[in-house]
C-alpha cells in the first residue's frame, strides 16, 4: 500500500483502530525488516512511514552524488513497503534547501547536535508561516503532523497570537491564531518529558 494510500484510509477513519507510527527511521543496507516488524509487533504499531534521519543526504560530495543517493534510498524505501505494503509506507526524500552552505555559514557552535536546538526551532517557523500565510486557513483539510512536538509552537503560540498587528494580519484574530495552531497533529518524538507533554 502507497503511503498516499495509508493517508486516505486515515482521511476517511478507515484505520482510526491502528496505531501509525509516523516518525520510524531507516538506515538503508543496514536496516533489518524483520527486527523492524518484531519491533513492530511488540509495541502493538500496525503501520510505520519510514524516513530518513539527518542529515539526509547532505553529506554527499556533490549534486550529482546526493540526486544518485536520494534515488537509492526512495528506491530502497519504496521495496521495503512494496515488500510489506500493510506494514510500511515511506516519505520519499528529495532536495528543497542546502541546511548549510554558502548562505548561511559554519553553525556557531558545531559541538551541539542539531536535534537539540536547530530541529524544534525550525519546525516552530515553518509553522508559523504557515499560519500566517493564511496557508492553514485556505487549506484546511490537508492534515499536518508536526513532528518533535511541533517544535517550540506550544511554548510560542500565545505570546504570538498578540502580535499578529505586527504581522499585518488584520483578518487574522488571536482566537484564529490559536484554533489554526490547535489544527496540527503532533508526534511526540523529544517530547518524552513532563513540562512538554503538559504544554501539548
């Protein structure tokens, strides 16, 4: 079954009974799917998305090392849920940015790994462009799963929803603010804490 596939039956509560795990690593030539299933099986996961975890392909040589490797692994993915279409589905990857290069130079401190601060940050201003681009709002039947907790959104959202004159959003009311940040879907991936999972 197609990942797209796996949406649709979420979409129309065809697998609302089923526990999805959307935020399930892989490590191609290394990764082990009967492992994975048992694994699976033990902590009562029906369906997983597989993905890849940083840092992706940036650490390819080249453009056309990481467009070659970017193939595999889809290709790679795309067996596994072939192989296993009830279990697996797959976010494909595929280039949209450089996380560092020319534009933005070394990170300040290279010691920190990036899943401590750079990951929820970053999810925090996706999401509030999403907002306040009026994206949410005009498309609000596309369903969004924020992962890492949506980031640092549910510390943010109600300081935020003050500024929205500062943002020049007129038609956008703090009341709006605040139901389109509610719209998400949260994975809980580094949100295994109290303070956390209290805010959510």
């Amino acid at each position: 079954m197609k990942t797209h596939e796996m949406c649709a039956r979420l979409q129309n509560n065809k697998i609302q009974d089923e526990r999805v795990k959307v935020h399930h690593y892989m490590l191609p030539t290394e990764y082990i799917q009967k492992l994975d299933l048992q694994f699976m099986n033990r902590n009562d996961i029906d369906v997983s998305i597989l993905s890849l975890s940083a840092p992706g392909l940036a650490f390819a040589s080249s453009a056309e090392e990481a467009t070659k490797l970017c193939r595999s692994v889809n290709e790679y993915a795309k067996e596994i849920s072939t192989n296993h279409p009830r279990q697996f589905g797959f976010f494909a990857s595929f280039f949209i940015h450089p996380t560092f290069g020319k534009t933005w130079g070394a990170p300040p401190n290279p010691t920190i790994p990036r899943p401590m601060i750079d990951f929820p940050h970053e999810i925090t201003r996706t999401v509030i462009s999403l907002i306040t681009s009026k994206v949410v709002r005009d498309f609000s039947n596309c369903k969004i799963i924020l992962s890492h907790g949506g980031g640092t959104l549910p510390y943010v959202a109600t300081r935020d929803v003050h500024q929205t004159a500062d943002l020049g959003l007129k038609d956008k009311t703090a009341e709006d603010f605040i139901r389109e940040a509610k719209s998400f879907y949260f994975n809980l991936a580094l949100t295994g804490f109290k303070a956390p999972i209290k805010l959510l």
